[in-house]
C-alpha cells in the first residue's frame, strides 16, 4: 500500500512540474504569428519593402509627368521668347531633349499642355477608366461627374490620368473637359 501511495505521489509531482516547466518555456518563446515570430517576421518586411517600393513608384511617376509638364511649358516659352519652334519633351525618364528643333511650334491647346492638368467628366454621366487608350481595351473603372483626374500622358485622343484612389488608366479627351 505504501508502494502505490509513493508511485501516486510521484506520477502528480511529475504532472505538475512538468505542467509548470511547460508553462514557462512556451511563455518565453514567440507566439506564432506575432511580429517576433521569425518566420512570419519575414513576410512583414517583405510586406512593407513591396508596400514602400509602390509608395516610390508612384511618386517617381508623379514627378515624371510634372518634369514633362514643366519641360512643355519652358519649350513653349522659349519658342515665344525666341520665336523658334518648341522642341519635343522625352517620352521616358533619363533622356534629353533634343538640342534640336523637331517640331514646329504649336498652337497653346496642344495634346502637350495638358498634361499634369485636371479634367473631369462633362455631362451627368459616368464614363469608363480603360487598360489602354482605345474603347477595344478592357474597363478598369468609372468615373462620375465632378471626379477629378490628373493627366499623365495624352496618346491620339485619349488622356492616362491618375484618379484621385491612386489608379491610373486612359479616358476618351471628348467626355472629359481639361481644368
């Protein structure tokens, strides 16, 4: 009988140091899926870097329309000062304008000079944001009247604008109205 009262006393001291003990290591470790989880750490700075990257990205397009709405306008006035005619803004960010005259001088409504400009849609309507600037591209969204737009690009008569959700894509020029 004693035998089995010490075997008994045993086993429970054995279960509730090792429920303690157990207790106290898994307190000191991280908790899955928190911010000190190594693993799960990981995929937050990986998270962030591609969030951040994003955040230049657009900037960088920001700045790249407003560079080539400004470089337009120093153009346009150069060729009033000068009464030459207005060289053409580079396409893509990193190269330089021409030293050159490419272009005869055109009239101040030029495709051009809107850029970095607003528009908004005229009518009462909605109209679509397309992928690309032609009605066979696919619908990326809509835009009511009074919305707001700035225009990146103009290609024939279609404007890439930036809405005011971040989103980019291209509207028709004849149902918006330049600002």
């Amino acid at each position: 009988m004693r035998l089995r009262n010490i075997v008994i006393g045993g086993a429970l001291l054995s279960i509730v140091v090792g429920f303690t003990l157990g207790k106290t290591v898994v307190a000191d470790s991280p908790a899955p899926g928190s911010s000190s989880d190594p693993v799960v750490s990981k995929s937050y700075v990986d998270k962030a870097l591609q969030d951040r990257i994003k955040e230049l990205e657009t900037a960088v397009a920001d700045l790249t329309v407003k560079s080539q709405a400004l470089q337009t306008a120093l153009n346009e006035l150069q060729a009033k000062v000068n009464k030459t005619p207005v060289r053409t803004t580079p396409a893509t960010p990193g190269t330089s304008t021409p030293s050159t005259p490419t272009t005869p001088a055109a009239p101040p409504q030029n495709n051009t000079s809107v850029i970095g400009k607003t528009a908004s849609v005229t009518g009462s309507t909605s109209v679509n944001i397309r992928s690309g600037p032609a009605t066979s591209y696919s619908v990326v969204t809509k835009v009511n009247s009074g919305d707001i737009m700035v225009i990146q690009q103009v290609k024939d008569s279609w404007y890439q604008v930036k809405l005011s959700d971040g989103k980019t894509g291209w509207v028709a020029s004849w149902v918006v109205e330049v600002k």
